[in-house]
C-alpha cells in the first residue's frame, strides 16, 4: 500500500513530467525548504525546475527507488530528456541526455516541506558538448 508521503513524492514527479512546475503549490507547503539543487523555498524550486525544463521540454523522470523511514522519502531517478534550447551557454543539440539523480524529500501531513537535490550535472555537460574533449597528447 502506497504512503501519503510517498504519493506525494510520486505527484511531485508527475508534475515534473507534465512540465508544470506551477502546480508544486498542489503538493509542497508554502514554507518549504530547500537545499542544492531545489534551491532555497518554494519559489525557487519552482523557477530553478522551470528554466530546467526548458531546455528540455521532454523531461521525463523515472522513479528507479523510492525508500521511506518515517517521514523521509529517498529517491533515486532516471532522467531522459533531449537538449532542444540553450543551457549552460550550449545552444541546442538535438541530442538526448539520459542522467541521474538523487532527491530526498521530508513530508509531513501529504505535502513536501523539505527537499533536497542532485543530479549528475557532468553528466549532461558531458553529453550536450558543453566540456571539453581530453587534450591531445
């Protein structure tokens, strides 16, 4: 049976994958905090989800584990998306990046008020030409 907690965490994905940062209001408090990557309240989760998205419009996260212990939800995703916009100064590319990442989410009541997140940035540097190749020798 799923928890509240982890349905939550499952909407927040959802959202994501609708690239509607918007509806977060839906499902994180208004008072929320947030480290690395979700940036450091709500409005910036959503501004910092949003101008991810926008380079790739087509982000879609697959939730790979979900792990609760009380109200803490761990989960690690795979993201796929393809690069059709500016980011990190790398025009688009048309390319598809598949990468990473790692969220923890505090829930408390059926809504997020912590979050953290990484994800593999090097990753997609890597796989959109923003770094540059070894030196010749």
């Amino acid at each position: 049976m799923e928890t509240p907690e982890k349905e939550a965490v499952r909407r927040f994905y959802e959202f994501v994958n609708a690239g509607s940062p918007e509806r977060f209001d839906e499902i994180c408090s208004a008072d929320l905090i947030g480290h690395a990557g979700a940036g450091g309240n709500l409005a910036e989760l959503k501004n910092s989800t949003a101008s991810f998205i926008a380079p790739f419009p087509d982000l879609t996260a697959e939730l790979l584990h979900l792990v609760q212990e009380d109200d803490v939800v761990s989960v690690w995703i795979s993201y796929t998306a393809t690069h059709q916009a500016d980011f990190a100064g790398v025009p688009a590319s048309g390319g598809k990046v598949k990468f990473a990442a790692w969220d923890l989410f505090r829930v408390r009541d059926g809504k997020i008020v912590e979050i953290t997140q990484y994800c593999d940035l090097f990753a997609i540097l890597s796989q959109i030409g923003a770094l540059p190749t070894a030196a010749p020798a």
